[in-house]
C-alpha cells in the first residue's frame, strides 16, 4: 500500500484529545514488536483484531443470565459487549478521551466468559484449583489462546483494562486487581455495570422473576423507570462527576467515578438482583443442570485428555487445558457435548 500518511493524521487528531487521555502513539508497546500499519492506530489495530477473534464471534451464544433461552430477545454476551462499547464510548466523546482504546477493551473485556453466565463461572472456580476468573480467562485468550497459540499480540493499555474491568460483588468501586491504569480503562469498567444493571432488570421482567412494581422505588425516583431513562441518568451523572478528565480544570486530579449518591443507587440495585434474579436463578433446576453439564464434563476431559481438541493439547497442564476447553464452550455446544457423551438427555 502507498503510504498516504493515513496513520500518521490519525496520531496527530489524537494530540487534540484531553491531555490526560491514552494516546495510542505512545502506548508501552506490544509483548512482541511489529510493524506500524499504515492506516490504523495502535489501539484500533487492537479493536480489529478482537472483532475477528474466534473468541468474539462465540459470544453470540453464551449466556448473559438465563441460560439457553429460547426467547431471540435476552441479552447475550456478545449483545451486553455492544451496549458496553457504546455507552463507553459515549463516555469517552463527551470527556474528549481516547475512543478508539475504549472500544477495544469494551469489545475485549468478557472474552474469556464460561457458558451458562455466572453459574459456569462458579463451577469452574469451584472445580480448578487455582480458581477461575472470566477477566483473566479474558486477558488469556487475547495473549495466548487466540491464533493456535499466538494470541492477538495487543498492546499494554488494552491488556490491562481487559484485566481490570471487573468488579466486587458487595460494591461496584472495588478493584479487583488494582485500579485501571487510563481512564479509558475506567470508563469500561463504568459502563459494563451501567449496561448490565439495565439489561438484566429488562430480561428479569421479561422472565417473570420480577415485576416492574418490584424494583426498589427509592432508586427508580433516581434513575428513572424505564431503561432509556435509568441508562441516560447513570451516563449524565459519571460525566458530571468526572470532568476534570476533560483537562480544563487547573490543578483537578482526573477521576471517572459516579457521585456519591448515584454510587449508593447502583449498588443498591446491583443487590436487589442479586437477592432477587441472580441467586434465585442459580437455585433453579435449570442452572443446576448447567452446572452438573460442566461437572461432568470437566470430569470427562480430566480422565481423557487425549479426547480434548488439538488446539488445546499444548505444554500447559490437563487441568490448565480442560479450563481452556471448557470456557470458550457457547452453552448449546456444552449442552450438545453432554449429551453426546450421555450425561444428560435433552
């Protein structure tokens, strides 16, 4: 290709953005170095590289709550991973902060998610000994698992906030591993509970585990009734509440946070599904089938390694590998394996 300077006019436009945002010609850089592209960022060479992943394209078939739906309309991972990048991104526009390295580790951060949502990620948190986290299994797909071992090579900043998207069950301001080292990262890790909040409260009533008249009326007089309304005032008050990352405010450390009051609204309704969707689902028969599917299977590939795809018969240990093998898994794909090796008929 002529190099037109098509990168390069893409770096300077960066150099318009707040001084406190990532700019992608000054990332800390690959595991293993290449050479520049000719007419992408470092950072939307990294969103491509997700979006063609193998790992991107199953999310369309993993479960974000219920498991296996036969309703087109509940979320799933890859649907929660699109309204993440938009909200982020939204985000991300109003504070003038890299866009481009927002969308990467939106699209980036629940790669490594089991089937069956939450309920598989218990069980293979509960089964391998070293403990299971998706934003890890996520990290580890996109440096190693990807490209028969290659991974995707991206850069520092995309890893780090792919790692650290996540957060704890009792208050959404606890970092897990840390807190994310851009604000780009920040921004993630805000707008995948903004997005899950919403989305489950609509697949919830959809499911008929609860009504509208159950939600908390002290949050709804906050956030608003519908989904439209909840999602604008969550987005409108962390870009309030974080804009001295815009950079026009001398001597303002920047932050991307929620007010304190909004923060206590989230985690209050992060609670409420949790007592009243997420845990009542997990003790329906339904998640206890998903549950002993993996069982099963994890204690399958155990005892028959030599059964385990030849991607996943690398140098790691068996149980290392069955994790692989397992996680990446859709949920129809475990439900079909199950019953292939007879432990459940469908």
């Amino acid at each position: 290709m002529i190099d037109h300077g098509i990168r390069r006019r893409l770096e300077e436009r960066e150099e318009g953005l707040s001084p406190y945002a990532a700019k992608s010609r000054l990332t800390k850089g690959r595991v293993r170095a290449e050479s520049p592209s000719p007419m992408r960022t470092e950072f939307q060479r990294d969103r491509d590289r997700i979006v063609h992943s193998k790992a991107f394209r199953r999310l369309k078939h993993k479960t974000q709550v219920f498991i296996a739906p036969l309703d087109d309309h509940y979320v799933t991972r890859l649907t929660h991973t699109l309204e993440v990048s938009q909200i982020a991104r939204s985000i991300a526009r109003a504070l003038n902060l890299n866009e481009d390295l927002v969308e990467a580790v939106s699209l980036g951060h629940d790669l490594g998610h089991t089937p069956f949502g939450h309920v598989g990620e218990e069980v293979l948190d509960e089964l391998y000994p070293h403990g299971f986290r998706h934003s890890e299994q996520s990290l580890r797909i996109v440096e190693l698992l990807e490209k028969d071992g290659r991974g995707l090579n991206l850069t520092w900043e995309v890893r780090e906030g792919i790692l650290k998207h996540s957060k704890g069950r009792e208050d959404i301001q606890e970092n897990i591993f840390g807190p994310p080292g851009t604000l780009e990262a920040q921004i993630c890790r805000l707008a995948d509970i903004v997005a899950y909040i919403n989305h489950d409260i609509g697949d919830s009533i959809r499911a008929g585990l609860i009504t509208e008249d159950d939600l908390p009326q002290p949050e709804v007089s906050v956030l608003g009734r519908s989904n439209s309304e909840r999602i604008n005032t969550m987005v409108c008050d962390i870009i309030d509440r974080s804009w001295s990352a815009i950079g026009l405010i001398d001597g303002t450390a920047p932050i991307i946070a929620m007010s304190p009051k909004l923060l206590e609204v989230a985690n209050n309704l992060r609670k409420f599904l949790f007592r009243n969707v997420y845990d009542v689902q997990t003790a329906r028969g339904e998640s206890e089938r998903a549950k002993e599917v993996l069982r099963q299977l994890y204690a399958y590939f155990i005892k028959s390694p030599d059964k385990l795809p030849g991607e996943y018969a690398g140098s790691d240990d068996t149980e290392r590998r069955v994790v692989d093998y397992i996680a990446g898994m859709t949920d129809n794909y475990a439900l079909r394996l199950a019953e292939e090796y007879g432990f459940l008929t469908l």
